[in-house]
C-alpha cells in the first residue's frame, strides 16, 4: 500500500522515497540488564492506532525524522524534524566496549 509522506525539508513525498526506521521507543538507562536490552531491541508495541515512528528519506534530502502515522489507515498526521543528532537511530559502524550496552558477563 503507497501512501504520502511529508518530509520536514522536502514536502510531501511518495512513501517509497523514504525507509522506515520503526516506532519510537525509550532506550533503557545506562548498563541495562539482559531483558531489558532483549526488550529494546526486539518487542515493539505495534498499535492498532497512531504511533510515532523513525523515517529516513533516502532518496532525497536524507534526513531522519519522526512521523506520527496511523497505522490503520497509514494516515500521516503530523512529521518532526529531529533537533539533535542524538535523537537519531544509531549510524552502522563499530560500538566502543566502554559503549556498549551488553554486560561483559553472560546471565546464567
């Protein structure tokens, strides 16, 4: 299904322009333990309703910003520019040991 996005710089968009990055969601406090990190990084509310969700348009400005869509009728209600980099989702590359969030010994 196509939809409209509205880029914060670009305007309104075509849907396959942009990747969708997934819902918002809280990062957990410094040194997480295991559930919560396998919370974080593998459940996610999936509504039935409006969320607010990461988009990156890829194919043109290539600007991360949040959408809050209705993901039964994929109507866009509104669209955010990010004010920070740090509210962006982490870039690919690699993660510093003093960064990481796993602990440094397995839970048994």
């Amino acid at each position: 299904m196509s939809f409209r996005l509205s880029c914060p710089s670009c305007g309104p968009r075509d849907v396959n322009e942009f990747a969708y990055g997934g819902e918002l969601a809280a990062r957990p406090q410094e040194r997480p333990d295991v559930r919560e990190l396998g919370s974080y990084l593998y459940f996610r509310a999936n509504v039935a309703g409006v969320q607010r969700e990461w988009w990156f348009h890829r194919l043109g400005c290539e600007l991360w910003f949040q959408a809050e869509r209705d993901t039964r009728t994929n109507e866009v209600l509104r669209t955010d520019a990010c004010v920070s980099e740090t509210q962006a989702p982490l870039a690919d590359g690699p993660v510093e040991p003093a960064d990481a969030a796993i602990p440094p010994e397995p839970a048994v």
